[in-house]
C-alpha cells in the first residue's frame, strides 16, 4: 500500500517482512514536478514489487526517470534491474556498487530531477556500498540501512565495520543537524532525527562498554559474550548478535584494546548455534540471501576464539 509522506514523497513497502527486514523493504516515490518521479531502493527481485513501483507512479501521472539504491544488499537493490528494464531510468549507486548501474554516485553529488535535487552521502559502515541521500527542500534523509524505523541495524563483518559505521552516524549528526525526518529502509518514519541518531550513537558505546566490562572479568569466547550481554533477547537473535560482537572485537583488536586466542577443540553444540547457525531455521527461504548478507556468514571452520583485555 502506498503512504504518503510529504508533498513529494510516498513510500511503497515491498512484501519481504522478515526478522532482518522488519515488515519489509521501503521504497520511496519522489515527484519532480515535471511529471517525472525518482525512486530510492526499489527493493528485492520481485517482479510484484516492481509492477507495484510501476503503477503507483502513474496513478500520480508520473513516469520513472531516475532510480537510486542505497546500497547492493538483496532487498534493497535487485529492483532496480526490473524497473531499468521497463523504464529505461538511470541507477544511481555507489562507486563501490557491484550491482548493475549506470551513475557512480560519488560523496556530495546532486542527483537532479526537475525542481527536485537530492544529494548523496558516502555513508559506509553497515555495508561498503552505502549512500544516504538528502532531499534539504524537505529536510528529509533517505537512511537505507544505516538508520531505520525500529531497533537498530546489522554491522556484521566481513563487509560491516564498526568504527566506520559509528563514524558515519556522528557525520549524519554533525552535518544534517537541520534534519526534520529519517526516512529508512525498514520501519516508519523517524520524526526526531537527532534523538535518534543520539539514541544510535549512545547505545553503540554502550554495548561496547558491556563487552569490556565483560572481559575485565576474564577471557571469553563471542558466545559466552551473546549469552551474557543479549539474555534478554530472543535466542532466535543471538547470531546476528553475534556478528555484532564480532565487528566490536575487531575493531578493539585493531586497536590494541583486546586480543584474541585460538582455542584447542571446536565449539560445541550451543556454541556452534550461535556462530554457524543454520539460516534456514532462522528465516524463512525467501529471506535466506538477505540473511546471508546483512550477517556475513561463510567462514564456518574459523577455529572458536577467546578474547581478552589487554592491559595499558
């Protein structure tokens, strides 16, 4: 169902709720005012989705002419194949893109439509890939996955990284302060930018606090971290926590702050629930790629690591 947002934007859900997409993916109409419109992340690969794009547009007597992708994961970007295909509308991406496109959208570019203009943001971190983009006449920005409805967001490696994904939150809240909207890649939209961004900011360095707090107790692999730190969070969660932990340790380890030890046998049951879990016991098969993706899984005989603090 389309909602409208603003005068000129709508948003259109893609039909992919799972446990990592919330009730689905956004996607988000932009009128130009010229009878063109602008769509950001036209979602998975979906035929339905796209004739739904491709309908909603013209009942609003508009016709596709620019496409911009937030970022190359399987519920965000695969749309865009289909909607190029039937429009014949450029796909904006990030120079780091490996999806088909044909504008790199470089940090501070103006993508112009009419009397509509959006700036793109280079905004790493959840994913290499990943631009945020500004709509300043609106005061609107368009997040992806760096900030999103509710709860907060994957940072998973190999292709997540912590510190640049905190360093790209205090970009957003130190250059957009005069933001009056987040409109994310999952959720409702966020009316209080800079709370939320606080509030994302906050929690980040708290559950860093946690996992040194943990440690300053002794050595401890990552599940003996999820079981201590995410107890009150449903166990269907704990491998993506998991990942969570991970991309905190790495970037600790970086950092001289811990350091990790391989450990003489392989993790038992429990343990290898936690971080080999089998994805098709998590979410259901259509949400499988976007799973594999947003946590990063694939490396399953890494030997079990524990880690401790390292002292000044």
């Amino acid at each position: 169902m389309r909602v409208t947002l603003t005068e000129r934007v709508a948003r259109l859900r893609a039909p992919n709720p799972s446990p990592m997409t919330l009730d689905g993916t956004n996607t988000y109409l932009l009128d130009a005012g010229d009878g063109r419109a602008a769509v950001i992340d036209p979602g998975p690969d979906d035929p339905a989705h796209g004739d739904a794009i491709l309908a909603a547009v013209r009942a609003r007597g508009l016709e596709v002419a620019e496409i911009l992708v937030t970022h190359g994961h399987p519920d965000h970007a695969p749309g865009a194949a289909y909607v190029h295909a039937r429009t014949g509308a450029r796909v904006w991406a990030h120079p780091r893109a490996r999806f088909p496109h044909d504008v790199a959208c470089e940090d501070g570019a103006a993508i112009e439509l009419g009397s509509l203009v959006l700036h793109a943001i280079d905004a790493p971190g959840h994913a290499p890939d990943h631009l945020v983009f500004w709509l300043a006449e609106e005061r609107v920005l368009f997040t992806g996955d760096v900030v999103i409805g509710r709860g907060s967001v994957v940072v998973a490696p190999p292709a997540g990284d912590m510190r640049t994904y905190q360093a790209t939150l205090e970009r957003l809240r130190r250059d957009f302060a005069e933001a009056s909207s987040i409109f994310g890649g999952h959720g409702e939209r966020l009316d209080s930018p800079l709370a939320t961004l606080d509030a994302y900011i906050a929690h980040r360095e708290a559950r860093e606090r946690e996992i040194l707090a943990a440690l300053a107790e002794g050595a401890q692999t990552i599940p003996q971290l999820v079981t201590h730190i995410y107890h009150a969070t449903d166990r269907v969660l704990w491998p993506a926590a998991a990942r969570q932990v991970l991309a905190y340790l790495i970037a600790l380890e970086r950092e001289g702050r811990v350091r990790p030890h391989a450990l003489a046998r392989e993790p038992n049951a429990e343990e290898r629930a936690i971080l080999q879990p089998d994805l098709s016991r998590l979410v259901d098969p259509g949400a499988l790629a976007v799973a594999a993706a947003e946590l990063g899984f694939g490396a399953p005989n890494e030997p079990l690591r524990a880690y401790e603090r390292r002292r000044p």
